[in-house]
C-alpha cells in the first residue's frame, strides 16, 4: 500500500472522453490550475504511476502533491474500458485514494465539422466515412460515459468556454464538497445532456414578445419584473425552490459528487435565465455554493428560433 510520501497526489483525475472532444484543453487548463497533467497514459499502469516522482514543474517545488490528470482516449494501448474500470476500483481500494473521472463528450455533426475543418482522418474510421467511426467510438466509451462523476459536452463550447467550466469545477479553491450547476439554456438550441434537474420555463408569459424586452436578458430587471407578474411565476418557483432543496442533502447523503439543474426556455435569453439565476440567489440564502452558468445567453435570437408569430 501506497504511504502519505512527498509524490502521492491528493487528488486523481482520470480525463477521457470522445476524440476531438477537447481533451487536451481540459488537460492544459487543469494544468494552469496547478494539476500535474500526464496524457496518453496506459491507464492500467495506474498504480505504478502513482508510486514515481512528479514530473518537471513540481519536483523540488513545493507542489510535489500536486493534483493529479491522467488523460487517455480510446487510442491509448491497451484500451479496455471494462477493464480499465476494474483495475481502477482495484487500485483505489488497494491504495485506498478516491478517483474521478470526467468524460468530454460532443454531438456526432459537431465532431464530424470539427474533422473536416482539420482535414484530420477518425483514428477508427479508416476508409470509412468519419461518421462511422465516430459512431463505432461512442459504443466503444459508454462504460466510461455512463459511470464518470462529470460528463462535459462539448457541442457548443468555445476553446474559452471549456477553461471557463474547468476552472469552476476543478480549481484549488472549488468547493470539494457536493458540486452544484445551476445552468439555463434554450431548448431551440438542444438539451443539457448532464442535467440530473431539468426545469421547463416555457409555461411563463415570453418577455420576446414585447419589443423592448427582445434585445434585454433575464438578469436586466426589466425582464425579471415581466417574469415577476406572471400569476404563475410565485408559486411555481417556489415549488421548485423547495423541491431542490430537499433534494440537495439526499443526493449529498447518497455520495452524489455532482448535481447540475438546469432551466429552459425557446431561446435561452429571458425565461430560463431569470429562473437560474433567482434558484442560484435562494440557494445561496441556504448556506450551498452554486455555480451558474448560461450556455445560450450570448447567443443571438431570431424570429427563427422564437417563432414568426405567437401561434
């Protein structure tokens, strides 16, 4: 068994996730954040990995128990994902260290553009179309999708955005605690695919509609009293409020490290925003730390998206 020596890190990260996902951005970021980043590691070779002495940057530096990011994709040799699992569960009971695993994921068509814009061939595609692989890759990760403690999509983030979520979640000053995500988004624009909570505010009056509230969001006070008057507004937040915080502890009793909330409206600019940002201000009041997040607040809105008329 591993003892508490100058090189055992105090945290391991595992990063994985589809090609072209942004793995290494994450990677780099987490970097940045002062974790020591190893990349296409055979991640079966875990524990003796954990038993060597950091890398350049943290030998001698003070940070000798660094965080510590291991990345690897479905190219890494060896790549098993159930036994990568088991030999995971193994190490950290024989170790006794707690891993988390993050999983980078991405719509096919956004990925598909990605390849071509790079001119790039899918590594599991080879004559075949670039769809097909990235197919074949997908099936090939669910295990690890489907057991990671933070799924990232990627789909519609920026270089700068990735960072940005990275940063929220894994910075030394992150709370270690439950992580809770309060995110609002337009439904025009796609799902949250990790949202535990999903909030539909599409039942509220639409601030779109009035010409001077178009071109403002849920956080200009403007809209957020047109949201305010709708009869249905008190009540149904305050049902939502209540039923979040009931459940936060529950989740928190059950291990649950992760629990994203997210609110949606048609565009993602007036309804949903007001609704995350006022649960995110009462959670607050409770004694919790959530991060907020608006994925389509700068996106621009269009009678295309919204709807030509009311009907």
């Amino acid at each position: 068994m591993l003892t508490d020596s100058p090189s055992r890190p105090t945290r391991v990260l595992l990063v994985t996730g589809l090609l072209g996902a942004g793995k290494t951005t994450a990677l780099r970021a987490l970097e940045d954040l002062g974790w020591e980043p190893v990349d296409n590691f055979p991640v079966r070779m875990i524990g003796r990995l954990l038993q060597t002495e950091p890398g350049p940057g943290h030998e001698g530096s003070g940070d000798a128990t660094a965080p510590l990011a291991i990345g690897f994709d479905a190219r890494t040799r060896g790549f098993d994902p159930r036994a990568i699992l088991a030999d995971i569960a193994a190490v950290a009971e024989a170790e006794d260290m707690a891993f988390s695993l993050l999983f980078l994921d991405c719509g096919s068509e956004e990925l598909e553009r990605r390849y071509n814009e790079t001119r790039r061939r899918h590594p599991l595609a080879g004559d075949r179309p670039v769809t097909e692989g990235i197919e074949a890759e997908r099936a090939m990760m669910e295990p690890l999708r489907q057991v990671a403690d933070v799924v990232i999509s990627t789909n519609r983030f920026s270089t700068n955005d990735l960072q940005r979520t990275i940063r929220e979640l894994f910075a030394p000053t992150a709370p270690q605690e439950m992580t809770v995500t309060v995110s609002s988004f337009g439904f025009s624009r796609g799902m949250v695919p990790t949202a535990d909570l999903v909030f539909d505010m599409r039942f509220l009056d639409n601030p779109h509609w009035d010409d001077a509230l178009r071109p403002l969001t849920g956080r200009d006070e403007a809209v957020a009293d047109h949201i305010r008057q709708d009869p249905a507004w008190d009540e149904a937040f305050g049902r939502i409020r209540d039923l979040v915080l009931m459940l936060l502890p529950r989740y928190e009793a059950q291990g649950k490290a992760y629990v994203n909330i997210a609110f949606g409206c048609t565009g993602g600019k007036h309804r949903s925003v007001f609704a995350a940002e006022s649960l995110a201000g009462a959670l607050r009041a409770a004694g919790h730390s959530p991060t907020l997040f608006h994925r389509n607040l700068d996106s621009g809105t269009t009678d295309l998206v919204e709807g030509a008329t009311r009907a």
